[in-house]
C-alpha cells in the first residue's frame, strides 16, 4: 500500500520532512502546501520530473491531490485551522509538536479526531533514537533495578536567528518549554514508563538571551512509583558548546546518556572508583562505566523522524499495529509543560490532576 502525502509547510523542518519522505517507500509524495510561493519554487526545484501540486491554500491543494496523510510541518498557532481541515475530509494526520500552545485548544483538537475516527499523531521524533531506545530497555529489563531519581541536563546556546531555524520560537511567551522542553517531558515519561503526577518549576530569561520569553526552566517532576528527575533546560548558556547528561540512579547501579543522540553507558553501584574513566570504545578496562554496545549512532532528526514515519504508515497499513506518539498521548505530556507553566506563575507545586480537572481534560 502506497499512501499519498500532502506536506504542508516547507521551511527549514519541511525540506527535513521532504527528504524523510522520499526514504520511505511506502509514501509518496503528491504536493506541497505553503503560504510563501517563493518557497514553493525551491521546493519545486527539487522534484523537476515530478508533477508535484504545489499551493498557498490547504482546502485546494487537498482537492487536487487527495491525499491519504497531511504532514503538518507549520508553527503550532496555525495547527487549528489545518487538523479542522483535515478531519473535515478524513484525512490521516501527522502533525509537528506542538499540537497547540494551547492546552485547551489541544484538547479539543484531539476529541474532534477522535469522534471522527481518524488517526492523529504528533511528530515527538526524539522517541525513536537509537539512544533512547536503548535507555528504554535497560529501564524495562531493570538492568540496574528500579529508578528511584534522575537527573535531565539540556545546555545550549541557541541562536534563534541562525538560518535553517524557525523564526517563531523568538517571539512567543515560554519558547523553551513549547519548543524544547516538550521533547525532554516526553522522553521521561516515554523511557520511565510512568506518568508524571506533579511539578515544581521555576522560569526565567537572562539579560542577554534573545528570546522575548523565557529561555531557561529548572523543575522537579514527581512521577508515578516516587520517581523523582531534576530537570534543567536552557538556550541562553553562556558556552556555546552543547551541555548534556541524562543521568538515572536505580537500586543497584546507574544509567547515564552522555551525549545528547548517543554515549549511553551504565555501572554497577559497587564502584569504589570515585573519577570512572569513560571509555568510547566500549566496555570492560576502561572503570566501571560500561559504554551499551547495543546503540548504535543516529543521523539525527533524519533516522528518528523516519523510524516514526514508518512505524505511521505500517499502523494505517494494519489495524494491528498502534500508531506512535498518538494525540491523546501528547496531550499527557504537553499537559506537563502547563504544569510547570502554572508553577513558575504561582510560586507552588502544580498536579497534574489539578491540570486535567482545570482543562476539562479526561485522559484514558
């Protein structure tokens, strides 16, 4: 089964979108919708033996193509009138994160979907890295034990006027957790398996960034089974070389992702070592960190976007296959950045229950 693919949307993360298309057998490409005409024609060049559709209206362009998915690759301000277009013509939908900046909104865009029958899921690529699978199963098999605290460290000096970036993250209210932060609540919640129940944060801007809102969150996530992470994210620092570490310690030894697509290594706790030397290489003579062979190296957002694009297509393919990162689910997860949206405003720990309950969101 071949499905036809309108991409709406061809900025910096749609010619992404294009070239992870053209991997991928099983879609092809029928058009592309964007309001710039200028962006079309470049666009346009690169298919010049295709007779590809190429329109600044999405309503026309669907009428012209009728397509089998839309991929929404456009700012999250604009996913409103978009998915209410596709729902309107049953038209499975892949749509960028985040669904809406607002939870409200979200909400009900995701009950439209579902009361239409029509498959809705939200591009959270970071899930489908190599790296985080491998997190994933050592968490599961409980190579270590049980997690019991965590520690998420995100440094960057991001410049938001770079080309080859979206604009828009500039100007909005909380760019860092809507654009940034939406990804690492993702992932604890994905790679933990647990649900988070309350948070704790704090939000801020320094002098020199230049976001108009803030650029930096520091957070406490409390998560089901008294799980604990420590979370720090920011696109102001002071270096420009990038800072990670996502460290998880279990009840007999540790988990540390050391770079951010790659290096996941884990020890035992009976280390007497107190400066382990990490080597690359692999494990064994290098101290007790042992680097996890079973992970190999990403070409990122190209192989994440694609394993989850796939993995779309096989489940509309197959009613017995589930859809990755659906609506619903990104509904937890965005609901976890109005939690920590809500605690930095009022100074308190925020539930999550309290965020459902305020929204009129049911979650099931």
């Amino acid at each position: 089964m071949t499905l036809r693919v309108l991409q709406v949307g061809v900025g910096a993360r749609g010619r992404l979108w294009r070239q992870v298309l053209q991997r991928i057998d099983s879609c092809k490409i029928v058009g592309f919708v964007d309001i710039d005409p200028s962006a079309l024609e470049q666009m346009k060049a690169a298919f010049p033996d295709d007779e590809l559709v190429m329109e600044t209206d999405l309503r026309p362009a669907i009428e012209r193509t009728k397509p089998d998915v839309l991929v929404l690759v456009t700012p999250p301000e604009t996913h409103r009138e978009q998915v209410r277009i596709g729902l309107e013509f049953g038209i499975a939908l892949m749509v960028e994160k985040p669904l809406s900046t607002d939870l409200g909104e979200a909400w009900a865009l995701t009950k439209m979907a579902k009361e239409a029958g029509v498959p809705m899921s939200i591009c959270l690529n970071f899930r489908y890295l190599e790296v985080t699978q491998g997190i994933k199963r050592l968490i599961e098999e409980e190579v270590k034990g049980t997690p019991n605290f965590g520690q998420f460290t995100y440094l960057r000096n991001r410049d938001g006027k770079m080309p080859g970036l979206n604009r828009y993250p500039l100007y909005m209210k909380h760019p860092m957790l809507l654009e940034q932060s939406i990804h690492h609540f993702d992932l604890i919640r994905y790679v933990y398996g647990r649900e988070v129940q309350s948070v704790q944060a704090e939000t801020w801007n320094p002098p020199w960034s230049m976001y108009a809102g803030d650029s930096n969150v520091a957070a406490l996530l409390t998560l089901e089974d008294d799980l604990r992470v420590q979370y720090l994210g920011t696109w102001t620092s002071g270096w420009n070389d990038m800072g990670f570490e996502w460290r998880t310690d279990c009840s007999r030894g540790v988990i540390i992702q050391k770079q951010l697509f790659s290096d996941l290594y884990y020890a035992d706790m009976q280390s007497d070592d107190p400066n382990p030397v990490i080597e690359k290489g692999g494990g064994g003579g290098g101290g007790p960190l042992e680097r996890v062979s079973f992970v190999s190296e990403d070409e990122p957002f190209f192989d994440d976007t694609e394993a989850l694009m796939r993995q779309f297509a096989h489940a509309l393919a197959d009613e017995g296959v589930p859809y990755p990162s659906t609506a619903q689910d990104h509904l937890r997860s965005l609901a976890v950045v109005f939690a920590a949206i809500r605690s930095a405003e009022e100074g308190r720990r925020i539930t999550l229950d309290a965020i459902y309950r305020d929204y009129g969101i049911s979650i099931s």
